[in-house]
C-alpha cells in the first residue's frame, strides 16, 4: 500500500502547466449537471463544457459534477468559461494533494481526501471544488459518486439546499465528505478490538504484521483528516463574501465532526501503540514461560544425573576396600535406586509448586 502518493511536474515547469496524466484505469468522463430555485430543478448530463455557458447566465444555482478523469483540454475550456485560476486546475489534474482552500478572485477552490476502505486496505481519493456566486464544480475521479445522496435531497427537495445559495450546497457536499470518515473509523474499530483479542490470546507474526499495518494506515487517516479541520475553520472565517452568516453556522457543526474523526483518530493510535506493547510483553512473557519450564526439568535432573554418575563410576563392591560401593551387590538395590531418584524428584516438584513456581 502507498501511503503517500502525489502527482507532479518535472521540476522547472511552468507553474499551472496542465500535463496529460490519464492513469491506465481512468474513467471516462461524465459531466452530470443539476441546475436548481426553489420551486423547480433541472438534471441532465452535458457532453462538452461549450453546454455549460447557458448556465452562467441564468439566474440559479448549478451545480456541475465531473465524475472521471479530466483532459488538460476539458480543464482550459473551462477555466476559460469560468474564470478559474490556472494553478488551481493543476492541483484538480495533479491528484493527491494535501486538503486546502485557496481563494482566487472572487471564487474558493477546496481540495478534501476521501478516506476509502477496501480489500487493499485504506488510500485516498481526491475530490476538488470550486464556488462561485451562483455555481459549485465539484471534480472526483473514483468509481463510486460520494454524492449520490446530496443528489437525491435535491431531486425530492428534502432539507434546505435548493432554498439556498451555491454556499450551502458546497456545505453539504463538503459535509458528505467529512462524515464518510465515521463509518470507516468504526469499521476500523472493530478491527482494533479483533486484533486487541488476537494479541491477548495467540500473538504470532502474523499479529505483529497487522500491529504494524495498522499503525500506517492511522497515519495515512491522520494525513488526510488533520487539514480538513483548518479548511473548516478557514471557510468559517471566509471574508470574502461568498459564504452567508446563516451558512457559516452549519460550517461551525462540520468543523465539530473534523474534531470528532480526529479525536477518534488519535484514541486509535494511542490503543495501536498499547496493542504493540501488549504484544511485545506477551512474546516476552512466553519467552520466559518456556524458559521456566526447562528450568524446572534442568533443575530435576541435576541431582538424578549426579545420583546415576555416581553409581556408574564402576568401583566393585568385591573389593577389600571400605571405601567400595556395597549397594552395588544389594538383591534390591536398583529398584531402591529408582525409589530413592522418584522421591527426589516428586520432592523437588512438591517443593517448587509450594513456592508457586510452577
């Protein structure tokens, strides 16, 4: 898994040079706009950018989604169209960027990182927008539309979005952004608690490899959600007059659900961190385990094997020495050998299991 990925120019381009960069699995383009007042609403899909120029003048709300890769050439005609700054269409065709919000004349470019979930493991999807005083362009790339929810709010006027203006609508796709991290944290939560149990009952090497993977992925998280908080708090500032007072108060209960996935965050790295200790002190603590026990068994047979050295030197008991070994000839001196090494030993274990070291 890449954790940090960044597309970029060759070092001295010129800055807001747009460079084809079609990866092999991109989608076709699709153009999906949603013109909008109060009492009526208008979908349908545009094949070239030359349609969107009726939209300019009339007196609504668009919003225009670009769902798939975008060619230097969709993104000059509608920079053109609609005033965009260059360097802000080389950040939407140079994907992978860090979060942020840029202000150029009279339109805010925000760029977010959609958290995404699959059997690969965690990255990153880039989703840009621009807002005007009557439009939002909103560009992503991924194969499944975020926004299909905001979609339908709008076809069954459901909530207040198409009561308002361009701003809300960028709340609440900027909202549907932010609140996609809660579902993911959960399911990684969950993971946690399954890999906190594995660690408690069997760690093995394979447990240490997902300690390690899920320490990487809560970084990539970090790396993706830590910016969203100050873009938040930027459009919350925005003294640029495109966001409205009443607007700004919705903005202030997303900036609460930046803080919560970050806090979230952060508890999940912290009990990472423990999971990795806990492991370590549980090798730790087999080691020890296992080199107890083969104390113990050492320990037993030091005396029987000095017991048996003894009594295999070989001195005969036939000799006219006093210092011979009568039990040699004894009628029951190897089973009294036997009696006498068994008691040995089940002292030695009455003994340590009374120490409770066994």
């Amino acid at each position: 898994m890449a954790i940090f990925t960044k597309r970029y120019h060759a070092p001295g381009t010129s800055p807001g040079t747009l460079v084809e960069r079609a990866p092999a699995t991109a989608r076709p383009l699709s153009i999906q706009v949603i013109d909008y007042t109060d009492s009526e609403i208008i979908e349908t899909e545009a094949s070239g950018v030359d349609e969107l120029a009726v939209y300019l003048e009339k007196p609504t709300t668009t919003w225009i989604h670009f769902n798939g890769y975008c060619s230097p050439d969709v993104l000059h005609q509608l920079g053109s169209l609609y005033g965009l700054h260059a360097l802000a269409l080389e950040d939407v065709i140079n994907t992978g960027q860090r979060p942020k919000i840029d202000s150029y004349e009279h339109k805010l470019f925000v760029v977010l990182s959609r958290p995404i979930l699959d059997d690969t493991g965690i990255h990153s999807e880039q989703i840009s927008f621009f807002l005007g005083s009557n439009f939002v362009l909103s560009f992503y790339s991924g194969v499944n539309n975020p926004f299909k929810n905001v979609r339908k709010r709008l076809q069954n006027h459901i909530g207040k979005i198409r009561g308002r203006r361009a701003d809300y609508l960028l709340y609440t796709l900027v909202d549907t952004v932010v609140d996609e991290a809660f579902p993911l944290l959960e399911s990684y939560g969950e993971f946690i608690e399954a890999l906190d149990h594995e660690v408690l009952d069997q760690p093995s090497k394979s447990t240490l490899q997902k300690v390690h993977e899920a320490k990487r992925e809560l970084l990539l998280i970090r790396r993706m959600l830590w910016p969203q908080r100050e873009i938040i708090n930027t459009l919350i500032r925005d003294e640029d007059g495109l966001l409205e007072e009443n607007t700004k108060i919705y903005f202030r209960d997303c900036y609460d659900h930046t803080i919560q996935t970050m806090e979230l965050v952060e508890v999940y790295r912290e009990v990472i961190s423990n999971i990795l200790e806990v492991y370590l002190s549980a090798l730790s603590h087999r080691t020890n385990e296992v080199m107890r026990v083969l104390t113990i068994i050492a320990t037993i047979f030091i005396p029987l094997t000095f017991i048996v050295g003894v009594y295999g030197m070989n001195f005969s008991s036939q000799s006219e020495s006093p210092w011979a070994m009568p039990e040699l000839s004894w009628y029951y001196g190897y089973p009294l050998l036997w009696l006498v090494m068994i008691c040995l030993a089940g002292g030695m274990l009455y003994y340590f299991k009374h120490k409770h070291w066994l």
